[in-house]
C-alpha cells in the first residue's frame, strides 16, 4: 500500500478527518493512522512498520478497548 491508498483507506475508516502520518524519531513504527482533531493536533489510531501493519495495529487497539469496556477491567483481558 502507498502512501495515497493508506490516506484512502484512512478517510474510509475515520471519514474527512482521517489522516495518515509518517514519525522519523521511531524507526520500527514509522507510519501512523488516525484522524485529525481541533487544531493541528492527530489522533494516533494504528502505528507499524507498513501502511497496513498500522491499520492492523489501529484494529487490534480498537478490539482491546472493546474488552476493556464489556469486562470492566484496565488493561488486557486474560
């Protein structure tokens, strides 16, 4: 995936806000998924070493908050 499709799939996901990002200070995770808010500020979403690794990070974050929520319990579920 190029960098124009992550920017597609990203605006799919999070609609006009959705934004993608590239962060030099981490070289194992350089590319970031999310969404713009107010301001000049961006909401991490997914980070990895690919366009798609960052959108399955942005999933997997998604699903574990999804436990935190149903089972009343900080942190992952065991």
């Amino acid at each position: 995936m190029d960098e124009e499709a992550a920017v597609a799939e990203a605006r799919r996901r999070w609609g006009r806000r959705g934004a993608v990002s590239i962060a030099d200070q981490w070289r194992q995770a350089r590319c970031l998924v999310g969404e713009l808010c107010e301001g000049p500020r961006f909401r991490v979403c997914g980070r990895g070493a690919t366009w798609e690794a960052a959108f399955l990070d942005a999933d997997a974050r998604l699903l574990n908050a999804s436990r935190r929520r149903s089972d009343g319990h900080r942190g992952r579920s065991a």
